[in-house]
C-alpha cells in the first residue's frame, strides 16, 4: 500500500499493485486495474517514487524474513499519520503467510 493525498488533502491508501497508469491532466488520476480512477494531490513523479519505495520494502523485508530462516513471528507496529490517524508500519509474518507494509516507512 502507498500513502497518497486526495485533492481536499485527506489521505487514501492504494494498493500498489492495482495501478494501471498514472495521468496528469494537470491534476494526478490513478486508474486503477478495475477502472476504478482516483484524483490524488502527489504528482507522476512521486507517485512513481512512492510505488518503487513500496517494492523495494517488500524486497528489503523479504531479504530480511529469508535471513532469519522464517523464524519470525508476526509483528505489527502502527505509527501516527501526521493527520492523526494510525498507520500499520509493517508486519513481518512466517514465510507462508502475506507481508503488508507501507511505502516508505521503515520495517524494523
């Protein structure tokens, strides 16, 4: 998931992995895999940041999982939002089960 700006400066979580392109037309438009097309403040550019944070994460966290031999047990750490709602951070779960994390915030 990545951590975006609607227009009106609310914040929406997008699943990464469901964006079809992204548009300035000037505003940012989102389309989604499903058609589904949300207007976000954050420019192309960031939003293309924002989704490479995102992978790198998974891969950091994966790395991270592998070393340890799977061994680790679910961990979940949430962290204020500057608008004042919580965050998950991440959670690291056995090798078996699905990691989530949010772009660019920190797994340990």
């Amino acid at each position: 998931m990545i951590l975006l700006s609607r227009l009106n400066g609310t914040q929406i979580a997008l699943n990464a992995d469901l964006i079809e392109r992204a548009e300035a037309t000037p505003d940012t438009v989102l389309t989604l895999v499903d058609g589904t097309k949300h207007v976000v403040a954050e420019s192309v550019e960031e939003v293309i940041d924002r989704v490479r944070n995102y992978r790198a994460s998974v891969l950091v966290a994966a790395n991270q999982l592998e070393e340890s031999g799977g061994q680790s047990r679910a961990t979940l750490r949430a962290l204020p939002s500057p608008a004042g709602h919580f965050l998950a951070t991440a959670c690291l779960v056995p090798a078996t089960a699905v990691l989530w994390m949010l772009a660019g915030l920190s797994a340990d």
